[in-house]
C-alpha cells in the first residue's frame, strides 16, 4: 500500500445575503404532530420513502408511496427504538437495540430475523441489503460478534466479525460498525476508527484495514459511485485520490453523518449547522441548507435518501424535511456567486505562497488551512471581504512538506486546486 503524503486544505467561507428566495426545503409533519421528532433513518425503493425515529422515547416508523403527501404507521409494539432502516424491493427492514425485524409487504407485516444473540451483550447499529444477502454490524456488545451475513433473507445467519477487532486494534468486545458497504463482492464497514474490507463475507472470509488514510478517523457513512468509494467521517468527507487505497478530504471538514446520490450529483448530511451540501456533477460543492430551521441544523444532517424527485432530510430533535433535487434555480444562483480560485504561486513552493481568489459580491470571509484528515491548522483571514481580487499568503512554517490541495468553500459551494512544498 501506498504510504500518503501529508498535506493542507484552504477552506475559504463565504456568507451573502439574498433579496430572492430561493428554492428550499420544507418541514414534513408525520401523523404525530409537529413535536420536534428525532429522525435517526430513512429508506427507499419502489415509491416508497421509510422513516424511523422516536418521539419522547417511544419509537415511530412511517412510510408514504406518495411523495410525503401521506403517511401511515407501520409501527408495532414489537418495536424498541428503531436505529436503522434499509429496503430493497417491497422488502424493509428495521434494526433496532434488541434485534432486527423484516417485512414482505412494505411493512404491513413484520417477521423477526434477528441474528442469534452472542454470549453477554450488544446493539444492532447498522444494516445493508443486496437481494437476499444481508449484513449487519453491531455496537459495542460483551464478547459480541460484532459482524453477522445472511445469504438467504435472515433465515439463517453466519458470524464473520474473526479478526476483525485485530485488524484496528480493538478487541472483541468493543467493536463499534456505524456504516457498511457492499459492491458485490467486498463488504467495506466503517467503525471508530477506521475501515475495513472482506473480500468475501459471505463465507466468512478475514478482514483487512483499506487505508492508512482513514485509520484514525470515525466513520458514519459510504456512498459508492461506479467505482468511487466516498466515506462520511468525523473530520469531512474524504474521496479517492491518485495513490493506491489513498484517501483525502474532497468536500466539507465539517461530521458528515450521512450521504446520498442522485446520478453522479452528492448529497452530504454535515452538523456544525451547516446542514447539506450537494455537488453539482462532482464539479463543485454547493450549500444546500435553504429553508432548515435551526433546530434542524443543531441537529445535524443524521439520515438523507433520494426518493423519486425528492430529497429526504431526518435531523435528531429537528424532524422530518423535504426538499426537489431538481430546483437548479438555486444551484445556477450559488454557481454565479461562486468565488474564483486560482493556482497558487509560487508551486511548487518553499516556505511561502501566494493564493489569488475573486469574489462575486463583498461578504465575510473565513480563509483557512486543514491537514488532510480535516485538522485546521492555520487561520488566514476571518472577516469582511471586498468584491472583486483578494489575495492570501501561506507560510507553512515547521508543517512537513508534501503534496497539498487547497480548497475554496462558500455558501454557494467549493472549489480545489493542488500544491506541492518542496523540502527547505
């Protein structure tokens, strides 16, 4: 495996203020009232859209095949906090703290499939789906066995949590799975920290770290696009780059809880109240937080899913929220005031660098350094900014030299360009 290079990330900020209201997302209330619900997944396939959650402790999960225009319960008393929910198919299931439960029908009927519990304690956390194959990764547990695979819809279900824990140096009772991705063969799970990957779960094949990159890090979700493996983090959203199994931050450095996809375009459920990004064809990153109260952006973006025309946004304390993927008005307004990043100059460079970016309008400005597992390292500019050419210079100090990127953020999206310190 290819050892990374350390590196930086400028994040520039970028606040305005429009006379237009545009497009932006819209508070869905469930059957239970506008009580402030704590959103915790969301699922989809065939027309339906599955929401989970709890409202003063006692779980709720609804479902609407009519673009959220209705909702019915299919809650049952069976029922004990719904942490996950997946569907493929009319096929659903829901992962709660006890057990995992299955339905045929769209969830007008459920069947319990729980794995078989492990001597002592554990909490079903996460959940995938692909035909009949299902896996399931667990949190925490005393002697649990932190990883189950099914090859026949939970009928019967195997163990392949061996050397797992090795592998990230933890031991078998404190393995914590919060995310899983399967591309048919490998089956990725994200923990804290790290990834891994098994080549061949369903057999109970042995788990291997896929980057050095990664190791450190929380992780809370995937999103696979053709081949691309993107992965939600504590520290930002981190995409592959050109080095093999390498890794580096490609989007916001803000938690990303959550992730989605609509063709080649994003979607990134972030905390730090900045709520959703989107790109636009993995060109640029563009907020897309239009419309969310505030206590939806406290409570972070905790699920999304794409649903027919619509994108789907569940926040803890913050409730259920709906919003058109194709409202490009808004995504050609954020492209106009999208600032301009040049090259920086000197690059390579020794010590110092020159970083040119233009402004659309005058605005607040937040220009700032990351290394590339999302740690600011330098604050370079914090306020108000004229339109038109600004300039900034970087002195990287006792910072190891290295391939960098720079990456210019602002309300209205992102941009990334790539530097090179050389040694002194």
């Amino acid at each position: 495996m290819k050892k990374f290079l350390a590196g930086f990330i400028v994040v520039l900020t970028f606040g305005f203020w429009a006379t237009n209201a545009p497009a932006q997302w819209k508070r869905i209330f469930l059957p239970v009232g506008p009580t402030p619900y704590n959103i915790t997944s969301l699922a989809s396939s065939g027309g339906y859209i599955y929401v989970g959650g709890t409202l003063s402790g006692t779980p709720l999960i609804y479902r609407s095949n009519d673009d959220g225009v209705n909702w019915k319960s299919i809650t049952t008393p069976l029922f004990n906090n719904p942490v996950a929910l997946a569907a493929s198919g009319n096929n659903v299931y829901a992962v709660f703290n006890d057990g995992v439960k299955s339905s045929s029908n769209n969830g007008d009927g459920w069947t319990d499939i729980s794995p078989p519990l492990p001597i002592g304690s554990y909490s079903d956390r996460s959940i995938l789906v692909s035909g009949t194959d299902i896996f399931i990764g667990t949190v925490g547990g005393n002697g649990g066995a932190g990883m189950y695979a099914s090859k026949n819809n939970g009928s019967t279900w195997d163990t392949i949590g061996s050397g797992y824990g090795d592998t990230i140096g933890l031991s078998r009772e404190n393995y914590n799975i919060f995310a899983l991705y399967y591309d048919g063969s490998k089956l990725f799970a994200g923990s804290d920290p790290g990834v891994n990957v098994n080549s061949d779960p369903l057999n109970r094949g042995g788990w291997s770290l896929l980057s050095n990159d990664l190791k450190s890090l929380n992780i809370n979700a995937f999103l696979g696009i053709g081949s691309q493996l993107f992965v939600g983090t504590s520290n930002g959203l981190f995409g592959p780059n050109d080095s093999v199994n390498g890794f580096s931050l490609v989007g916001t450095a803000d938690p990303v809880y959550s992730l989605a996809a609509n063709g080649q375009d994003i979607f990134a459920g972030v905390g730090a109240m900045d709520g959703v990004f989107r790109t636009n064809g993995q060109k640029n990153w563009l907020s897309w937080k239009q419309g969310l109260s505030e206590g939806a952006l406290q409570g972070g973006g905790f699920a999304l899913t794409i649903s027919g025309n619509n994108a789907y946004l569940g926040a803890v304390g913050g409730g259920l929220w709906q919003r058109a993927i194709n409202d490009f008005d808004a995504v050609q307004q954020a492209n106009i005031n999208q600032p301009d990043l040049s090259q920086n100059y000197p690059n390579p460079f020794n010590t110092a660098t020159t970083i040119h970016y233009s402004l659309a309008q005058e605005g607040r400005v937040s220009l700032s350094v990351y290394n590339m597992i999302g740690e600011r390292v330098a604050l370079l500019k914090d306020g108000l900014e004229p339109a038109g050419d600004n300039v900034a210079t970087f002195v990287s100090g006792a910072l190891p030299s290295g391939l960098y990127c720079y990456r210019l953020l602002t309300a209205s999206g992102g941009t990334t360009s790539r530097i090179m310190q050389i040694e002194r």
